[in-house]
C-alpha cells in the first residue's frame, strides 16, 4: 500500500465533500468517517507490514498518518460544536464561541513548548516523540485519550494532531463570530464564488510550483501541509491536481533540471523585464 497516496487520495475526497456544499454537520458525518476508515487501514497496515526504519516510523506517524488524524479531530470537533450550538439569541451564540476559543486558548498555553517545536520546524526530539519505543518513558500529555494503541501511537502523535486541528478551530469560530456579529440570525453570508483562473501549465508544474513555495517559507505558517497548500492554491486556480507525493519523486529523480518550471518562469519574466529596458 502507498501511504502517501492514500493520504492524498483522502484530501481529495474532503474537498470533493466540501464542494457539494451539504450542510456542516452532513459534510462533518461523512468527513469523520472517510477519516476513520483509513486510519484503520492505516492501522491494519502498519501491524501487518511494519515499518523499515526509524527514519520511516518518525516520517509517518508525524506527516502520513497526521493527514486523516487532524481531519478527523477537526470535524469531530466542529461536529460537537454545532450540535450544542444556540440556535437563537445572538449574545449566546457569540459567548459560546468566546467560551470555546478561550478553551483552545486554554490548551495552546498548556502545551507552549511543544508548541514551539512544532513552529520553529524542530526534529532533535523527533525520535522520542514519533516513535514508539519511547511509549513509557515519554507521557502522553492529553487528558481527552487516557488509551492509545501501542502499536499505532507514540508520545506526541495524538498532540500534535490536536495542535495542528485545534488551530483550524480557531479559523473556524473567528469566521464563525465574523457572521454572527454582522448578520443578526447568526447565519453565514452566501458570497458569489470568485471565478477561477484556468491552470495552463501541467501537473509537473503545479507540483514544482507547490513544492517550492512551501519549501521557501509557508511550511512555517501554523504547519502548513504541501495539501494544504494545494488546496489554497486551487481556491485561485481551476485545476485538480493528481498524485502529488508521486509526482514530486518524479521530479526529484530528473536528470537535467529538476526545477524546469521555474527556470521557465524566471525566463520568462527576465526576457519582459529586458524588453521593458530597451
């Protein structure tokens, strides 16, 4: 099994989801459990097969495994949320919300130094915290999983998921005031979608382009994934993207130029510039 690819074929799945445009709660029903039948996969996996080395371990449970676990944290939550969401009364709505960041508020002190890790793209003790030997020598420091899976977790996997969920929460109930305070049924605004500018490059291009702006800086931004930043990029672009992982491999394995769409680009906007001077 190519774990990466199932990843990735996860988050195309959610995003198709989103783009149905279903209510919250459906599209948190279904997204929940598209992400715990991989996890079990996952699971399945990992204890039939193993893992090869160290390296390997470390790179799953802190990148592969990461992808349907904080999805699957992320709606959870939101799921729960707006279930006992107030369904009128504009000052209860909004004080609920306040109480929910105050609590994420709450987890994100708690947990400042781990924190920290994570944001400074740290990995001296990635070791201790994405492998599963360190299991009784490093606690498990969330109240909310009193169990955890030998075989499928480590000291910090689970809250690093939390952290990474628990930030997009934050997006979610700052957007979600956002409405409530200019609209006073509490309902969100339907916005006439931005019209998409079509992609004319290839799949290479994409990857390329994509690798390199996370690799150049958005990597450091609250742990933006590659996928995460995929999908931003197709917000703008009216492009889906195919096999990412595979196809940056495929990239890495050229034997000329591994950036030839860069190198186009750089060309391409030297070439205007020196017209633009004569």
């Amino acid at each position: 099994m190519d774990l990466q690819l199932e990843s990735e074929i996860l988050i195309q799945k959610l995003h198709e989801l989103k783009l149905q445009k279903e209510n919250i709660l459906s599209r948190a029903y279904h997204s929940i459990e598209l992400c715990r039948n991989l996890l079990y996969k996952l699971k399945k996996e990992i204890i039939l097969h193993g893992l090869n080395s160290q390296e390997e371990e470390i790179d799953f449970f802190k990148n592969i495994k990461q992808v349907p676990l904080v999805q699957l944290i992320y709606f959870s939550e939101i799921h729960s949320l707006e279930i006992q969401f107030p369904k009128a009364d504009k000052k209860a709505q909004l004080k609920f919300i306040k109480r929910k960041i105050k609590r994420l508020n709450r987890f994100f002190l708690y947990n400042i130094d781990f924190g920290q890790y994570i944001n400074s793209n740290a990995t001296h003790f990635d070791k201790e915290y994405y492998t599963r030997n360190n299991l009784d020598t490093y606690y498990i420091p969330t109240s909310n999983f009193y169990f955890q899976d030998p075989d499928f977790s480590t000291p910090r996997d689970m809250l690093l998921g939390k952290f990474k969920a628990y930030n997009s929460i934050v997006v979610y109930l700052d957007k979600r005031m956002s409405c409530i305070i200019n609209n006073s049924n509490g309902k969100t605004f339907n916005h006439t979608p931005t019209e998409k500018i079509t992609w004319p490059f290839t799949n290479s291009d994409w990857v390329e382009m994509v690798y390199a702006l996370w690799y150049n800086g958005l990597r450091n931004q609250n742990g933006l994934s590659i996928m995460k930043v995929s999908q931003k990029l197709q917000e703008i672009f009216d492009y889906t993207p195919r096999d990412i992982y595979k196809t940056n491999q495929d990239i890495k394995g050229r034997k000329n130029s591994r950036t030839l769409f860069l190198d186009q680009l750089a060309t391409s906007l030297l070439s205007e510039m020196d017209k633009s001077e004569d």
